[in-house]
C-alpha cells in the first residue's frame, strides 16, 4: 500500500481470498489395488483414478516446475498433466492413451516403490 497507494476493500478481499486458497491446497494421493488416486484438496471433491491397466511406464522425476507447467496447482501442457503443491520432485507416469501425469512428491521413491509392490501383486 506504501507504493501503490490505497487499495479498495474488494481488491483486499480478492487478494485474501487467493491467498487462503493458495495455502489451503494439499495434494492427497493413494496407491491402492485397482490404481493410483489423487484428490487436490479443496479443488476437487472426491479422487481421480489412474487404474493399472492405463499405466504404461512410471519413473520418479525431478522437474522445473515453472518452466515445464507453468507453476504450481493442477497444470496442463500438451499431452501432459501435472499435480504439485510445491518443490520440484514427483513421478512421472506414462498413460496407455499417450497423456502423461506428474504426481509431486515430497519421496518419490517411496511412491514408486509402493506402486511396484501393488501393482505386481
């Protein structure tokens, strides 16, 4: 306010409202038996599914973000989808339809290493 002068009560409820958003985002994710699932709290209301059988290849990745998605929250970019609340490591899985998905997270490879044990059982 010191350098742009007064700002207007709708402009302050606006930008407190981004915020509280902002930093209520949490990215749940789950490895089950029948697929992967991931809830981006308060953005989605229930899990998306990635079932095995769409699951060609996965991979744990460090990726740029800014550069790659455009930032942080649900992304898209062609032919790719990318779920991250924050940092620059996740795993990289290649769909069977040719759409990938990054899934951040803080361990990537505990993430792989449970998607191997569930899967292969």
């Amino acid at each position: 306010m010191l350098v742009l002068g007064p700002i207007s009560w709708g402009g302050l409820i606006v930008i407190g409202a981004t915020a509280a958003l902002l930093y209520s985002l949490r990215l749940q994710t789950e490895v089950r038996a029948d697929g992967i699932y991931i809830k981006m709290w308060p953005l989605h209301r229930s899990f998306r599914r990635i079932t095995w059988s769409e699951i060609e290849r996965y991979e744990p990745r460090q990726y740029r973000p800014l550069r790659e998605f455009g930032g942080w929250g649900i992304r898209w970019a062609p032919g790719k989808l990318a779920y991250n609340v924050s940092g620059n490591r996740g795993v990289w899985i290649e769909r069977t339809n040719g759409r990938a998905v990054l899934i951040g997270s803080k361990r990537p490879e505990d993430f792989v290493r449970a998607i191997k044990e569930v899967s292969e059982s």
